[in-house]
C-alpha cells in the first residue's frame, strides 16, 4: 500500500516540492498553467457555462486566477478579471500568465459582484499567516453578503492551510481546489467546514520529490496501518489474541462496560472487567463474553495490583467510569500508576485523565512503555495546561491542534489521541496523523468510552499505539458512518464486524 497518497504538506513543504519540482526540470510557468487548468475542469464539471467573477491576489494564488480567467473566457464563459497589488512584484511565472490576459483587468470593488453568477476566490492559498488587509476583507465581506458560489483556489482566503485557522473572516467556498497533496488546514476545523467539496489535482509535480521531504503528517486511511493490523490466523487461539483488563468505576458501570464489550469485538482474546465488591454484581449479571472481578472491598488498590501480576494481561484500560470523586479519585490515579508500573501496553482516557489535573508530572513521570491517552479538548487543558502558552504555539496559533498534539505527546511520552471532529494522533517522535472520516452523529455519550475499548483491544492483539490509535479512530468512525442518523453508543461495536469485513476486502491483499 502507497502511505505518500496520504501524506499532508505543509505550505511550507509545498513550497519545496515546487521548488524541487522544477529542479528536476518543470517549468514553473508550466506547473501555475497546469494548476490553472485543473482548477477550470473542476469548475466546468460542477456548474454549468455562467458568469465569473475571478479575483486575482498579489502572489502565486493570484498568478493561477489569471490563468483562470484565460481559460474560461477561450471556452466560452462570460469573464470578469480583478486583480489587487502591485504587478511589478508578481513572480516571473505570474507575470507570464498575467501578460497572457487579453481583456481588461478591473480594480477591486463591491460593484464587480453585479451580474456574478460564480466567484473564483484566487486572493490568497495556503501560505497565508496573517490576517487579510483592509481591501482584501472588504471583497471577503462583499462574497459572504452576496452568498454567491464560490471556486476556491487551494484554500479560501483567510485560511491558515498549516492551522486550518480562519485569520478573520472568510467567504465559504463551495468547492475548493488544491494541488498535489491535501494540507493540512483542508482537515482541520474551521478550515474544513470553510472548503466545501475539495478536489485535488496532479499539476505535474514529480512524486520523487516527496523522498526529500521529510514529511511527518498524513490523512488518516487504512493505507497507513492495515498491513499491521492483527487478523486472525487459523492456527492461533485466544491466548494469541492476548488479554485486555478494563478497570471498572462505581458510579458509572455503563463506560466501563461499553469499553470492555468494544475490546472484546475488535477482537482482544479475552477481556476481564475488574471493579470493587460493592459493584462487582452490576458487572457479572450484565456482562457474558466479558470476565468480571471483584476488588475486595477496603483493599481495592492491593487488589488491583495483585491482578496485574499476570503477565497475560497484557494490555490495560483506564478511565471510562473511572470515578473522581472522593475515594474515587485515590483509587484512580493508584490504578493508573500501578497499570503503567507493569511497563504494558495502558489506554488511559477520560476520568484517568482528570485524576491528574493539577499533577501532571507525576502521571508523565511513570510512564515508560506503550501507552495511548484520549483526552477531549477539555481534559487536554485540565493535563497540559502549559501548552497553549507554549513558545512554539505563540509561532503560529493557539488553535493549531496538530502542534498542541505533538507538543503533548512529547511531554508526556505517550501517543496522545486528541478527540474531536478532526482527531489528531500524535507519536513523541513527531509524526500526526488527522482523521477525517467522523460523521456528526458520532457524537453521542459513550462514543468515547467505545474508542477505548477499541484501542486497548488492538493493543491486546500486539498492535503498535500509534497505529493502534489510527486505526481504532478510524473504524470506530467508519461503524458509524454504516450506522447512520439515530447512532448511540452501543450501535458502534455491533456495526465493527460488517465495518471490519469491508476494511479486509479492500484494503488487504493477502491473508495475515
């Protein structure tokens, strides 16, 4: 499986595949042609001939609208061309493409608009960091205002490709067209929502030059992970398949039960629930397939731990109904200590999480083997609260979900799954991974608790964190995309079998 169709480019590392591109001898008047064109053949296979407005910018970004413009006019479209800068700074290619303009080229106004049936967006792409000036915002004003159809040009103008951040306001496109590789602002919030249906295009651009480019986020696709992921073999038996432990809370049976459920059905050999006497009968009247243990009541923590001196249970989970409250939150953070203490692979998410707000080094401090935490945005700030105020996020900007991920997961030294319609997972050693094939009806309680169990499982299985981490996020949105409207939680593990057939058809070649 090809994992560079998945790789994500900075604009940065976008300029250097330009540039390494026309080493290897593409003209660059020829790649700004080639982005041109594709943007005007996605253009004419989703609307039909109309009136265009292209707004042109000073850069690059601009240089494509001029070929834009040019091209639409020879097929035949009625063309309105307007540019904003300075001419006698465009880049030579873009001087090229703008000489090559026969008709007039119109100032920036809100006048242009009238008799528009379609808007060309070629003011700024992906390299932009700063807030638009005052012209350039006064024509984004006038795209909203108008609701107009909008043709983005890599990205809206306005959007951070790096952050995926909108730098004040900007006009939602309809449809957008980037080149070569996906960014990573077309995945993340708001910049995904702002782009509309994304197309992207082959411009010309070597794949080679992708070896020099050290590149360390991808697209989340089973192409990054499935000929690591943990099928069945016919000679093996449970015991290949290892054995996950899911350390059930009090007050909250049902999370730590949906987790052991979801591990058991992604296909953990075994699963044992253990949780205090009080509650123990909760769990071994409503579990089946699922072990239940007691933890003597007064000694819970020595209990816990004399469990983990079974070498078998090789994979842990901690958090999902856990418990914060009073004895709770003792007894929670002691089991996270202890899980991590037997160097195995630890899940730790939700209430494991809190338990250490206020504390955090301590709970980094102990971990030293494989280890994934799940925090949502909230537990994220409540366990590093320091990141936002971090150096290397004052360098760009305190939404950039990536960097706060990558930043986390090298403080703490474990995968950090950071949850939400874009999920990031981020590895210490700096790669990212974005998913992106989340429906909204994923949110739902419980949901979370369901991702865990997921992870422990593959981790149960022999699944390395990082690419368990990527694959249980992205089947765990997949069982509830074949779900749909209507989704709670304990649909998702019943939708993995189907999910999980689907996934082997078509992306495993060969038996494991």
């Amino acid at each position: 499986m090809r994992q560079d169709s998945q790789m994500l480019l900075t604009p940065a590392e976008m300029s250097l595949a330009d540039s390494a591109a026309v080493k290897k001898g593409v003209p660059a008047v020829s790649l700004m042609a080639a982005a041109g064109f594709a943007v005007v053949e996605a253009i004419r296979r989703r609307w039909s001939k109309r009136t265009v407005l292209v707004l042109c910018g000073p850069g690059n970004n601009g240089g494509d609208g001029f070929v834009i413009a040019r091209l639409l006019h020879i097929a035949g479209w009625p063309v309105c061309l307007a540019f904003h800068g300075d001419e006698t700074s465009l880049s030579k290619e873009a001087m090229h493409h703008f000489k090559a303009w026969q008709g007039r080229v119109e100032t920036f106004s809100d006048a242009l608009f009238d008799g528009a049936e379609l808007v060309v967006d070629a003011m700024f792409g992906a390299g932009l960091s700063r807030p638009l000036d005052a012209r350039y915002r006064d024509m984004v004003n006038a795209m909203i205002a108008r609701k107009l159809p909008i043709c983005a040009v890599d990205v809206p103008s306005g959007v951070d490709g790096s952050t995926g951040e909108a730098l004040g306001q900007v006009a939602p496109a309809a449809l957008t067209v980037t080149f070569f590789r996906k960014k990573p602002g077309h995945l993340l919030f708001p910049g995904r929502a702002l782009c509309g249906e994304l197309v992207v295009a082959d411009i010309g651009i070597p794949e080679q030059v992708l070896v020099d480019i050290n590149v360390q986020t991808w697209e989340n696709s089973p192409e990054l992970w499935c000929q690591h992921y943990p099928w069945p073999r016919l000679e093996g038996h449970k015991f290949h398949r290892g054995h996950a432990v899911v350390f059930g809370g009090e007050s909250t049976t049902g999370a730590s039960r949906l987790t052991a459920r979801s591990a058991l059905r992604i296909g953990a050999g075994l699963v044992t629930v253990t949780a205090p006497s009080r509650v123990w009968p909760i769990y071994a009247a409503s579990l089946t397939s699922v072990m239940a243990t007691s933890l003597d009541e007064g000694r819970e923590q020595e209990a816990f731990a004399e469990l983990l001196t079974d070498a078998r249970h090789n994979a842990i989970c901690i958090g999902p109904g856990a418990g914060l409250q009073g004895e709770e939150k003792t007894r929670t953070r002691h089991a996270v200590l202890s899980a991590l203490a037997t160097k195995r692979s630890v899940v730790l998410d939700a209430d494991a999480l809190s338990a250490f707000a206020g504390d955090p080094h301590t709970l980094f401090d102990a971990i030293n083997g494989s280890c994934v935490m799940t925090p949502h945005e909230g537990e994220f700030a409540r366990l590093f609260p320091d990141i936002n105020n971090s150096p290397e996020i004052n360098k760009v900007h305190a939404t950039d979900k990536v960097t706060r991920a990558r930043l986390a997961a090298k403080q703490s030294g474990a995968v950090v799954l950071l949850k939400g319609a874009d999920t990031v997972i981020a590895s210490p050693d700096g790669r990212a991974i974005i998913n992106s094939n989340a429906p909204a009806h994923l949110a739902t309680g419980g949901s979370g608790d369901v991702l865990a169990g997921f992870i422990v499982g593959l981790l149960a299985q022999g699944m390395a964190p990082f690419d368990a981490a990527a694959a249980a996020v992205w089947l765990h949105s997949e069982a509830a995309n074949a779900f749909g409207i209507g989704l709670i939680a304990e649909d998702l593990p019943e939708c993995l079998p189907a999910v999980l057939s689907d996934f082997k058809q078509r992306y495993c070649s060969t038996e494991n």
